[in-house]
C-alpha cells in the first residue's frame, strides 16, 4: 500500500533530533511540523523570515499575517521571531540550519536534485531552493515515486533543470526510505504493503538492496 503524503511527512519527521533548527520546503515538507515529537525541542525556520514555526492552524484560527514561504498561514510557538530575508538567508548560508526537508521533480542517483522549473512553464524564479541545497549538509527529499504517467522521479541523471549537485542525503516516497551512496539510491524501508520489487520497478536509477528489507514504521 503506498503511503499519502501526511504518512511522508510523519516518516520524515523521525528523523528530526532534539535541538535541530529545521528549514522544511514548500509541498509535502510543511506537514512535518505537524508531526515532531513533543518530548524534543525543534526550531523550524521558513525562509520568508520565521524562526519558530508551529502546526498548521486549525480552520478559523488563520492569521494572514502569518505565513511560510509557500503562503500558507502557519502559528508560531513561543519565543519565535521574524525577520527580513537578509538574516534568514544569513543563516542558510551560514550553514546554522541543521536541516533541510524538500520537496523534488527529480532526484539523481548521485544526489542531484532538480525541484525549481519545468521547460516551457512560467516560474518567477529559482528563490531559496538553490541556497538551501549549496548551504545544507543534510538534506531529506519528501517526494512521490513516480508522477502521474506512472515513471520514475528517482533517476539515473535529472533531466529537469538542476537546482543542486549531489547534495542530498535521503529520499523518502510513498513506496518506502533511500539513502543516497556512492552505488545509488540504497533501500533502507519498504511502505507497509509494499514489495521490493515494487520499488525496482519503480525506481530507474540504481537500486541498492542488502538483506532483508524492513517496513517502515509511520506511528
């Protein structure tokens, strides 16, 4: 059974340790605010100027005000700040994000990842996405398999236009966890209900596989 996007999300938010400032992308990388642990302390930061981002408000609670990079009303938590885009940029560049979740188009078997433009569609520009990716050491992609024709997102080479160059570090996807080593994407979890050999035929780039692979735990 493949997983929903809320499922990627509360999978991806495993991965996020006690004292991480997090920077989470436009798509899919939202969610993960919703759900962190409650035990940990996470400061989740958007590149439009938040540090300290909460949940998603419930309906009525929206502030318009109060936003993340993709324009959608956020809450913050206690002791959060705003800022301009020079300070935000400031700490994307300065490497002080610990790290960095991001939806994708394409993702490599090397690591390249292409997220910003699609030929021939109207984009208004690359924006953080190309900080993030050159500034981060630790970047997790949350992404579908496959598009909608059925193929694969998880390439060989990208053939949209690059946002980065073999700088991501995890992809995890409706169909299960891979991480991105020198021999190509290895398969570290399978979605519940999913067989490996429904992650072959889903994958066009290199697939690693050693031993027996476990079902990813979401709750």
């Amino acid at each position: 059974m493949a997983l929903g996007k809320e499922d990627i999300a509360k999978r991806i938010a495993k991965e996020v340790q006690d004292g991480y400032f997090v920077n989470l992308g436009i798509g899919i990388p939202t969610l993960v605010a919703n759900y962190v642990r409650h035990d940990i302390n996470v400061e989740f930061q958007s590149e439009n100027g938040v540090l300290g981002m909460g949940p998603f408000p419930f309906e009525g609670d929206e502030d318009a005000d109060v936003i993340n990079a993709g324009k959608q009303t956020i809450t913050t938590l206690p002791g959060a700040s705003f800022f301009d885009s020079a300070t935000s940029f400031g700490m994307i560049r300065g490497q002080h994000v610990d790290l960095t979740i991001l939806g994708a188009m394409e993702v490599a078997e090397n690591g390249d990842i292409a997220n910003w433009k699609i030929p021939g569609k109207m984009v208004k520009g690359m924006g953080g996405a190309m900080d993030l990716v050159a500034s981060a050491e630790n970047i997790i992609v949350a992404m579908m398999h496959v598009n909608k024709a059925g193929e694969s997102k998880l390439l060989k080479r990208c053939s949209l236009p690059l946002t980065g160059v073999g700088c991501v570090k995890k992809v995890v996807t409706e169909l299960g966890v891979l991480e991105i080593v020198p021999e190509g994407f290895k398969l570290l979890e399978r979605a519940p209900g999913v067989t490996v050999e429904d992650i072959i035929n889903a994958t066009e780039g290199n697939l690693v596989i050693e031993g027996e692979i476990p079902e990813m735990v979401i709750d």
